[in-house]
C-alpha cells in the first residue's frame, strides 16, 4: 500500500506553475518540512488558536485557489478570504469524517451559499474516474520527468509486512506518520505516485489555467 499527502505535491506543482503557495498542516515540524524541502513560500500550523488570523496576515490579497482536503476549522478559516472568482477543488473534509452529528450553533450553509455568489465561487468535486482515462499518461510522463529532475520531491515511510498495514493505515490518518508518503511492503511500483495525487495536481493546474491565479 502506498500513500502520498495529496497537498504536499499539490503544493510544489503550485510553484511549479507560478503560484504563491500558503499551506497549512499539521505542526511545527510538517510545517518546516513543507517550508524548508518542498519550497511553500508559508506554512501554518492547522493547530493554531489563530490559524485564521495568521492566514489572513499570509494572504493578504486573499486565496485564488484553494485545494480542500480537510474542512473544519480550516475550511471556516479560509472561506472569508475567498477572492471574486476563486477556485475551490474539492478533495475530500478528513476533518469532519467522523462527527456522528451535525456540529452545534447556527446553521452556516447560508454563509457559504453567499459567499458562493457573492465571489462566483467555483467550488467543485472530483472523482478520479473522471480524469484516469484521458490525463493519466500525459501526467504520468510529467510527473516522472519531475520527481526525476528533482522538481517534485517525496518522501517515504515504509512499514514492513502486510499485517502492520491496517495500524499503518491508522496511523496515516492521524497524522502520525510524518514523512510525506508512506508504503508497506510488498506491493507494485511503491515509489511511484498514485493516481489520486496526479488528478489532484491536474485539478489544480487546471483551476491556474482557467484564471483563479492572478499575477499582482
């Protein structure tokens, strides 16, 4: 088995298409790691009390593209600074996946749904089988000639035998693995990114392209 943190290559495909890339994870040392290795010209820490404000002094043009994999409090953090034709890319909202109700106080749907068209906000799901047939080889050779030249750098956990992959497993998803991929032997290919990464770095690209990211 083998994973990659989506936004740690989502992030270095950013630069590479000449975006100014605000990042946000989990802990100082990740935080560094993203700063330092992978070239995010910022990185906040998801746990800080003031995430919000430190995201508001770090974009202070506010976000043209955001790539969401979390929701929560950091979604809530970055709604209101939101440009007029923003992208959202929606990955997934690991960060609710386990409430079993709804979260208490008022309903916040109307706050999204104005923002929404009040900025013209694309705001957009995606399932890989959407992209795999028709985008996966031409990314594939674009990622290949970038990990090779150094561009997109990863980095790797590997555990040891299949019966360690469902704790492995467990620990990915609570962030205790903190190298940007992981892989448990034995499998196919282990170094080579999967296609949800690649489709992810394709949405953002494409959310570039179409003119969220505005030169200022």
């Amino acid at each position: 088995m083998h994973f990659i943190r989506v936004g740690a290559v989502v992030g270095q495909i950013a630069k590479l298409k000449g975006a100014r890339v605000v990042g946000i994870a989990g802990g100082a040392d990740k935080c560094r790691y993203a700063v330092e290795e992978l070239g995010f010209d910022v990185c906040l820490d998801r746990h800080d009390p003031q995430l919000a404000e430190y995201l508001a002094a770090a974009c202070p043009d506010g976000i043209d593209v955001y790539f969401e994999n979390v929701g929560g409090a950091v979604f809530d953090a970055v709604l209101p600074l939101l440009n007029i034709g923003a992208r959202v890319p929606v990955c997934g909202h690991i960060g609710d996946y386990n409430n079993g109700t709804l979260p208490p106080g008022p309903n916040r749907l109307p706050l999204l749904m104005s923002a929404l068209v009040q900025k013209r906000i694309r705001m957009e799901g995606f399932i890989i089988l959407d992209h795999y047939a028709d985008r996966f080889a031409a990314f594939r050779h674009d990622m290949s000639e970038w990990i090779g030249a150094g561009r997109v750098k990863l980095r790797e956990d590997v555990v040891d035998g299949l019966e360690d992959a469902p704790e492995a497993f467990m620990a990915y998803l609570r962030a205790a693995i903190s190298a940007s991929s992981w892989c448990v032997w034995p499998t196919l290919e282990c170094s080579m990114v999967p296609v949800r990464v690649w489709v992810a770095a394709l949405v953002w690209a494409s959310a570039l392209r179409d003119g969220a990211h505005r030169k200022r």
